[in-house]
C-alpha cells in the first residue's frame, strides 16, 4: 500500500513512524510547505523565540532517520488539489499517486482584517519558523509591544518579550484573559504571574484598528485609547486548514470530518491532529495539542493498516509562562464546579473541574504533583468528590 502523508508537522511524524513500527513495507511519502523536515512548534513561542533552543533541537527526527527508515520527504511542495478520482494529490511541483492519503495539515493562525491594520510591516503572528524569523528581530529591549489575545499563545509571547526586556501590553476584548479556555481561577493566577513581571494587561477592551502607514506603530483600542507600539503581535487564535479537504469535496465540520477511526468521508482519505474533528459524547470535538497530533496519528497509523479501533482521547495540554509551567489534563467543557488547592509557591496552585459531581479536569499552576495525580484520577475513570479533593492533606491519597 502506498501511503501519501499531507502535511509535515508532528502529527505528520508521529504517524510515519507508527506505520514503520507497525510493520508496514509499502511506500511513505511526506509533502510539506516547508523548507524544514517537520518540527516542534511549541517551543517556537517560547524557548526558541528566546534563543534557548537551536533548529537542531527543534526538528522531531535527524535526517538520517527519514532515509533509514525509507520515507520519502517532499519539503518545499505546496499540495494545489486532491483528485480524489485518481487518487493523486497535486503539487505546484508534480503529482503524487496514494492507496492511502492522510491529512495532517494542521491550523492557521487567524489574523485581523486589511480594514483593522492587520496587514501592516510589524504586525506579527506566532504559528511556524518563518513567524519567528519575521518577528524575532524586531523584539529588542526598550521596544514597546502590544499583544491582541489573551489565550495561551498570546500569553507565552508577551512572557518571552517580558523576559527579553520590552515594555508588553496585553489587550484581550473578552471580560478576562483565558476566558474561552479556563476557569476564572486559573486566569486570577496566571493574570497575577504576568503583572508581577511587569506585563499591563487590558480586559474587556476591543480593537479598533491598528494604526500606522508605512508600518505599524500603535493600536487604538474600542474606548478611544491608542496605545503605541514598536510592533505588534496578534494570538486570536487559529482555524483548522480545510481548503484543499472542502475543494475536493469532503465533508467539513469544524475541521476535516472523521469517523471514530479517523477516516474522512472518503474511505481512501484519513485525517489527524489540529485539522481534523472526530466523534465525541456531544457533539464533534477537535483538539489542537500536541498530545492530540501524536495519539490521533498513532491511532490513525493503525488503523489504515487495518486495526480497526476508535480513537480515545486523553487530553493533556501545558504552557510555559516566566518561569511558571501551566499543565492542564482533560477538558474542562461544561464543567458546573471548581475547586482549588493552593500550591508550595507564590504563584501556583490548582484548579479542579467538576461536571454533574465528576472530575472532567486539573489545571495545574507550578504544581507537578497535582497534575500527575488529576491526570491519573481523570484517565483512569476515577473521581474523588470535590469535598475530598478540597480537603485532602495528601493528594495521593485520593487515588
């Protein structure tokens, strides 16, 4: 069976390798838009946007890795269609035929119109390398940046700004920071962590436009307040790439739309990761985590091959803030109840997600312990009361 992979980032490699540890012989070809074999992307945002971490240490597998293994990589190709007749996906450099096509092409960041400035030079968003490159020499201490978005990725840049000394404000139209994402506790801690070093942040307050002619220079806000900046960078969230998946005709709903084992409405085409909504208890869910990339891909992999089984989720997500680890198990969705511990530091601390008197998910704030106990409890279908988990001395004890 000849296996085309579309897109090249970690759900890309995690399902590569898992085809090859499975056992399967046949052709694997990778076709990405990217100059680089595929990489991590959550490091862009944080340690490599630093300059803590080289390319090297970025990049998922060492060239030698993709030869050994005999998969076939196609950088620098962008996918134009799906001919789904044929079964052949095209290229702007050539065509490529598949038995079995998978789609991992990922999210993109979502961006303000023309008509609010967000075209202008200095206005930046966070998604892959060529982001970084466009963005990271305009971070120069002294500078004054504006961040639009209060969720996570918003949050890791203006902590990386902070760190490399530029004056930060953060803008988020919503009542809070992480609104859509956490509970209210977790964002009074990670607010308070951000303005202990410094970050101003604005709540409750939209965009008007960003302001500028040759280049951006500041952002006017919806209450008349223009706030000047050297640079800004949007975090308003992404959208799964459905283009080529809608184009060819195949069923789209929040993303590229799976059944339970990861096949799109073509039994021949397969999807996984941020692009890619499956099955869940109410409704479609699609994550965009890179727990998610890896476990949808690996189950996926299987699958093709023959395996038959649904894919489970376990969710886990983190975001590195300051010197803060945010660690987050489940999915808080619907939750009705929180409760919260305090943590061993100044700024941590967890938070716990109830729904009908179960445990859905642990935020945890610098409180490792926490989070490896509510991951545990969560995945293993266990659910101490809120009562025992708000008064118990030894967490462990709850398992």
């Amino acid at each position: 069976m000849n296996i085309v992979i579309l897109g090249a980032g970690q759900a890309a490699a995690s399902m590569a390798a898992k085809l090859r540890a499975l056992g399967h012989q046949g052709p694997i070809t990778l076709i990405g838009d990217e100059a680089e074999p595929p990489y991590q992307r959550p490091p862009l945002s944080k340690a490599y946007l630093l300059g803590e971490m080289g390319l090297d240490r970025l990049t998922l597998r060492g060239a030698e890795w993709w030869t050994e293994q005999g998969i076939i990589l196609h950088l620098a190709e962008r996918a134009t269609g799906i001919d789904r007749a044929r079964r052949v996906v095209l290229t702007d450099k050539g065509e490529h035929p598949y038995d079995a096509l998978a789609l991992t092409l990922g999210a993109s960041p979502r961006r303000l119109p023309q008509t609010m400035g967000g075209h202008l030079p200095g206005v930046h968003v966070v998604r892959n390398l060529a982001d970084i490159a466009a963005a990271k020499p305009a971070l120069v201490a002294g500078r004054r940046l504006v961040v639009i978005g209060g969720g996570y990725i918003g949050l890791e840049a203006a902590a990386v700004a902070r760190k490399l000394g530029l004056h930060v404000t953060l803008v988020e139209a919503a009542p809070r920071i992480l609104g859509r994402v956490a509970a209210a506790q977790t964002a009074d801690m990670i607010r308070a962590l951000h303005r202990a070093h410094g970050v101003d942040i604005i709540e409750g307050v939209g965009i008007e436009r960003i302001t500028g002619t040759e280049a951006a220079d500041g952002v006017t806000l919806s209450d008349g307040r223009h706030l000047p900046a050297d640079l800004v960078i949007c975090g308003i969230g992404v959208a799964p790439e459905t283009a080529l998946a809608e184009a060819a005709g195949l069923a789209v709903d929040n993303g590229i739309a799976t059944d339970a084992q990861g096949r799109s409405s073509d039994p021949a085409i397969w999807a996984a990761g941020d692009c890619a909504s499956f099955p869940a208890s109410d409704g479609r869910m699609r994550l965009e985590s890179v727990g998610n990339a890896i476990d949808m891909a690996e189950a996926v992999a299987a699958n093709m091959l023959g395996a038959g089984a649904d894919y489970l989720p376990k969710p886990w997500f983190w975001s590195d803030q300051f010197d803060a680890k945010l660690q987050i198990a489940g999915l808080n969705a619907g939750y009705d109840q929180v409760v919260t511990r305090p943590g061993a530091g100044t700024h941590g601390g967890s938070v716990w997600y109830y729904r009908d008197g179960r445990l859905i998910a642990v935020d945890a704030l610098n409180d490792a312990r926490a989070y490896m106990i509510g991951k545990r409890l969560i995945e293993g279908g266990k659910s101490p009361s809120p009562e025992a988990v708000a008064e118990a001395t030894d967490l462990k004890a709850l398992m």
